[in-house]
C-alpha cells in the first residue's frame, strides 16, 4: 500500500500568520503613539492659552496696583496670592532716558517713567512695557 494522503484526510489550518500579526501590530503601534503625542501637544498648547491670556490681565492689575509708587525708580516684585497660585511679578520703574526735546520738552521729560512689568508662572514669561506720566498732583 501506498502512503498516499486521502482528500478527506488533509487538514487545513485556519488563522493568521506570524508576519501578518506583527504587521498589524506596528501599525497600532504606530497609530497610537501618535494618537499619544498629538494630545500631550493639545495639553501644553492649553497650558500655554491659559498662561498668555491671564497674563496681560494680571499685568494691567499690577499696574494699577503699583501707580502710587511710580515717583521712584525702584525694583518690586510680589505674586498673586491664592486667586492665582504659581503666578509672581516683577517690576522695574525707570525714568525718560533718551531725551529730546521735539519730541518732549525737558520738564515733561522729567515726570516721564518707564515701567516694566513681568509676569512669571513656572517655564511661562510674560513681559509688559509702558509709560506713565506722573501728575503734579
């Protein structure tokens, strides 16, 4: 007798292969490590919004916290207590320096200040420059 397979005898098997597993595997791989990178992007360009628009406000409030110490050119610096924690300011108050007179004449030149303004939370720094004149007040 021969040994030859009967048809009913054959067995087919069924099912992936290794290469098409590891295939598809790459590719969720692939998939989800950008599905991962594009939302850590979308949490700091939050993180960001928020800083650069509470900034700009927080700035405006310091101004109008330090106006009555404009007289002197000084250095200041404080936060925002528990309305904004993390925050902090610094300020510097300077005088007109570049003087001339077709633009200003020396005596308004003189009640000119220059005030700077900083906000800081953290790696994020927001920077403010304005001018004040002081009233003969």
């Amino acid at each position: 007798m021969t040994s030859a397979c009967k048809p009913s005898m054959v067995r087919t098997i069924e099912g992936f292969t290794l290469l098409e597993i590891m295939v598809s595997l790459s590719i969720v791989a692939i998939v989800f490590v950008s599905l991962f990178k594009m939302q850590s992007s979308s949490i700091l360009l939050a993180g960001y919004g928020k800083f650069h628009s509470t900034a700009p406000f927080l700035a405006r409030q310091t101004i109008t916290r330090i106006e009555g110490d404009l007289a002197d050119d000084s250095d200041l610096s404080g936060d925002f207590g528990d309305s904004f924690p993390g925050y902090q300011w610094s300020a510097r108050i300077t005088d007109y320096q570049t003087f001339d007179s077709a633009i200003i004449p020396e005596s308004a030149a003189e009640r000119l200040k220059r005030v700077e303004i900083d906000i800081l939370q953290g790696e994020n720094q927001f920077t403010l420059n304005t001018w004040r004149y002081l009233s003969n007040e």
